[in-house]
C-alpha cells in the first residue's frame, strides 16, 4: 500500500516537471514546503538528470528549487501566524512542541538547520509560524540559505547518476528514518534534563 502511493507521489511528480518544466520545479518545491508529501528527494534529482541531459539548466534549477521551498515556507509560516492571532483554528499540538525545542537548542538557526534535514524541512514554517521569530527578514535568508545547499546537494547526485538518478529515493527513506531517530533522541534526552534539573531546583 505504502510503495503504491510512494509510486503515485514519484509518478505525479515527474508528469508535473515533464509538462510545467522549470516552473514545475517551482510548483513541487513550493508544495513540499507545504506539509504536503511530495518528496524533494524525488522532485531534484529527477530534475538533476535533466541538467544532465541539457533539457534544463542546472543552476536555474537549483535556484528555483530554493525559490519554491523559500516561497512555501512563508506562505506556510503566514498559515501559522494566522493561527497564532486566532484566525486559523489547524494548529498540530505536537509539531508546536517540536519546533519549542528545535528554537531552544537553535535560536534563529533553527531556519537554516531545519531545511537541509528530511522530515524536519517539511513541517518546521507553520509551527514556526504560531510560534514567531524575531526577524522574518532573517528567516528567508536563513531558510533560503539552507535550501539552497539542500537543492544544490539533491541535484549534484542527481545530474552525476544520470539516468540512474530514480535509484537515491530507497536510499533517502531510510536517511529519513534515521534522523527521525536522532531527533526522538535529542527530544528525549532534552525532556530527561529539563526534568533533572527542574528536580534538583
């Protein structure tokens, strides 16, 4: 069930770029930004292999692939403000809490670590959002930054494998699994020292 809608994401994703060109690139990194699964391990390697094969530019595409996550971000960011100020009544409890301690180990780097780790990139502006930061200027250079290195880095490996490129996707899902497990981990050992502490005052 799960590799059949994996499939269907991949098979959208495609479609998408071969019929919209550079400006599905924009389309699909702007909607992963988003929340929505469409897998930018998917979406910049395939258009890597294009770089590759002269249909697309490379640096274009790289920094549209930015644009597009920079571009989300902030709409998803706005979404949160709104739900900050009452507005929107769609804020996930849980991923408020998250993005507490990422802003607690982080500050405002939170912006720029955030975009070049799978899973965290995808849901860190709208809880961002609620939460509010202390310079939305420094939050698009910051998230901009780091989705640049994210979409230069997907569209490297990409444009070097070539044809092969569709071979990463197993490769990254298990890459995600493993930093959600780093992440449980620092959430974990964060609450077991706040506690201690809190204890021991």
């Amino acid at each position: 069930m799960v590799s059949t809608i994996l499939g269907a994401v991949s098979s959208f994703t495609l479609s998408t770029i071969g019929f919209m060109g550079y400006a599905g690139v924009f389309l699909l990194m702007f909607l992963e930004s988003m929340n929505l699964p469409i897998p930018s391990e998917v979406i910049m390697p395939f258009s890597g292999f294009l770089a590759a094969s002269g249909v697309f530019n490379f640096w274009l595409v790289v920094f549209l692939g930015a644009l597009g996550n920079l571009s989300g971000s902030l709409f998803s960011y706005w979404l949160g403000y709104l739900s900050r100020k009452g507005l929107l009544k769609n804020a996930d409890s849980n991923n408020i809490e998250k993005a507490k301690k990422w802003l607690f180990f982080f500050g405002d780097w939170t912006a720029f670590i955030s975009r070049v780790l799978p899973i965290v990139r995808t849901f860190i502006s709208f809880p961002l959002g609620v939460l509010g930061v202390k310079s939305i200027w420094k939050f698009s250079v910051l998230t901009f930054l780091g989705a640049f290195i994210w979409s230069l880095f997907l569209t490297l490996i990409g444009f070097a494998l070539g044809a092969n490129w569709q071979s990463l996707e197993v490769y990254f899902r298990r890459f995600d699994y493993l930093i959600l497990a780093v992440i449980l981990a620092i959430i974990i050992w964060w609450a077991w020292f706040h506690f201690r502490n809190k204890k021991n005052g």
